[in-house]
C-alpha cells in the first residue's frame, strides 16, 4: 500500500505543469459519504475549504461513523490539498496531508452480580495524521463531485476512509 501511495504521489508532482482551477480566496462547501474500515462502518461528512494560494488549498472537515457493534466514531480534520489539473480545466487530482482529532465511543449493557442491568460507556480520544489522495470533477463554475481516499494514521488503530461527496463553490 505504501508502495502504491508513494508511486501516485510521485505521477502527480511529475504533472506539476498542469493547471488547476482553484484560486487564493476561493471558498466552498460540501458533504460527502464515508466508509471507515476500522469501524466497517458507513457515514457522513461536511467540510469547508479556503484556497490558499493558487492551486493549494486547506480543508476542515466533521465526520460521524454510523454505530456498529456498539461503537461510534467521529473525527474532526484539518487537510491540505495541492491540485492537479488534467483534463479540460475540469478534471483535477491532488495529494493531501493533514491532522486529525478522532473520537471512538462504545455503549453497552451489563449486569451486576444482583441482576440489574447497567450502562457502560468508554470513550477515547486520538490524535493523528492523514495521508491520501483525491480526484475531483467540475461539473460547472458552482458544482463539484468528488471520490478520495484518506488514511489516517493514529497510535492505537489506523484507518482507512472512502468517501465520495459533492462540493459548492462561492
């Protein structure tokens, strides 16, 4: 897998000459949904970005992974994506690094030695890093879908995150 990674990483910087079509001041918004497989879970995501700089751009983005097998998990990530323009000022590929806050709860019932139940509850939190890649269409100046893949890289437990989602552009 890293082999992979680092061979798309290298494709993309070696078309450094294409150009992308975000700019410094650009803003957008988007959801996206998500599959998690750590928690082999699907789920839902927001996230707003900033054109930085032309071509670069940073992301904060909210995710929530549905319960499965009485956990839930939510993160919070700050990314940076480098876009790569292929096709027609349309089509666009980007590496993306960045940080991330994960938080994993699990809920279940339990039973004192007398028989009444009880809840117990466990919660932990992380921080990690995210390593990925995307590739985004333009379907006009507002509109914008997309397909990434991100992993995330967290002491206790990686994970790896689908997702495919839906942009506005201001």
């Amino acid at each position: 897998m890293k082999k992979i990674f680092t061979l798309v990483c290298v494709l993309m910087l070696g078309m450094g000459f294409a150009q992308a079509q975000v700019h410094q001041g650009e803003t957008a918004v988007g959801v996206n949904l998500l599959y998690g497989s750590e928690i082999e879970s699907m789920g839902v995501g927001a996230r707003f970005q900033y054109g930085v700089l032309d071509k670069l751009r940073g992301e904060v983005g909210f995710n929530y992974f549905f319960e499965k097998d009485h956990v839930t998990w939510w993160d919070v990530n700050l990314n940076a994506h480098y876009l790569f323009g292929l096709w027609n000022d349309q089509l666009f590929i980007y590496p993306l690094a960045g940080l991330n806050y994960s938080m994993t709860t699990v809920k279940y019932d339990s039973y004192n030695e007398d028989g009444t139940p009880h809840r117990i509850k466990d919660e932990e939190n992380h921080v990690g890093l995210n390593l990925g890649a995307g590739i985004e269409y333009e379907i006009n100046e507002h509109f914008g879908v997309n397909l990434e893949y991100r992993h995330t890289i967290i002491r206790k437990v990686d994970q790896g995150i689908f997702g495919a989602g839906i942009n506005y552009k201001f």
